[in-house]
C-alpha cells in the first residue's frame, strides 16, 4: 500500500521476487520527505520526481 495515498500496488523489492521493482526504471531518486519515507505508488513516486525535477529547472 502506498504510504502517500493509501493505493495498493505491486513491489518487488516487498514481495521479495526475483524481477527489478517497477521504480528501477525510474529517474535517480530526489529526496522525498521525512515524513512520508516508505513505499510509493507508481503515481505518487513519478508526481514527486516530475515536481523536484521541475523546481531544480525553473
């Protein structure tokens, strides 16, 4: 489940399979916040990158 929004989604790294999680493929991690530290959804994870990507451009 996502800690940000409460959506259920897959993980590998949690589910402990042997296939790359989802976010592997994902720009290098930005720094999420203390607060919301934990597993992300697919949405909310690429939402907060496009967001800190955008403020470092401006």
């Amino acid at each position: 489940m996502c800690i940000r929004c409460g959506a259920e989604f897959g993980c590998a790294m949690r589910d402990r399979t042997s296939e790359p999680c989802w976010c592997a493929a994902l720009p290098p991690a930005v720094p999420v916040p203390l607060e919301k530290v934990g597993c992300w959804c697919p949405t909310c994870l690429r939402a907060h990158i496009e967001a800190e990507l955008a403020k470092r451009s401006s």
